[in-house]
C-alpha cells in the first residue's frame, strides 16, 4: 500500500498514469472529447490489448501474456539485449588480456 503523497511508492504504476495523461492530451486530444469515462475504459483497452510495448520486444502486453503462457520464447527486452552485447563485450576483452 502506498503512503499518501508518496508517488516513490508505486514508479510503475506513476509511469502508466504519466503516459496514459501525455497519449490522451496529446496524441489523442481528450479536450474534445463528449464521454471522457467511455473514452478512458476504450484507451485502457487499447493500452493493455493494442499498444506496442518497447520493454516487450515491442509485442502488445496481451501479445506477450499468450506468447509465455503457451509456452513460446518470447522477445528479448531492448535493454537485455544492450546489458547482453556489453557482457560478451568485457568478456571478449578479458579473454583477450589473459591470452597476451
């Protein structure tokens, strides 16, 4: 549970509600929008079963979940395969150095 005014307890879920308020105001223009609840439940739908995710291997959440749940390899983060590159990278160094 979090604390009250403490938006540190809970970075995640901070980070969907700044994304969600940036692609409504600004991608989608909810200032002209008549029935903002029916609009919010729809972007909900579209956050959690169309939205690409970039921390996914860019598949949608929905995409991903049926993908592990059937057991299937899913997509490598972005951010795993850059720490993955930079390992082989210092490995490949320290096998260097023991070889001279």
């Amino acid at each position: 549970m979090s604390r009250a005014d403490t938006p540190t307890d809970n970075g995640a879920m901070e980070a969907i509600n700044g994304w969600a308020k940036v692609e409504m105001f600004v991608d989608f223009d909810l200032s002209h929008c008549e029935n903002v609840p029916s609009f919010v439940e729809s972007y909900i739908e579209f956050f959690n079963e169309g939205r690409p995710s970039g921390a996914l291997g860019y598949l949608t959440p929905k995409a991903y979940r049926e993908l592990h749940e059937a057991g299937k390899e899913v997509p490598k983060k972005p951010s795993r395969i850059r720490y993955e590159k930079k390992q082989a990278k210092i490995e490949e160094s320290k096998t260097n150095k023991e070889a001279n």
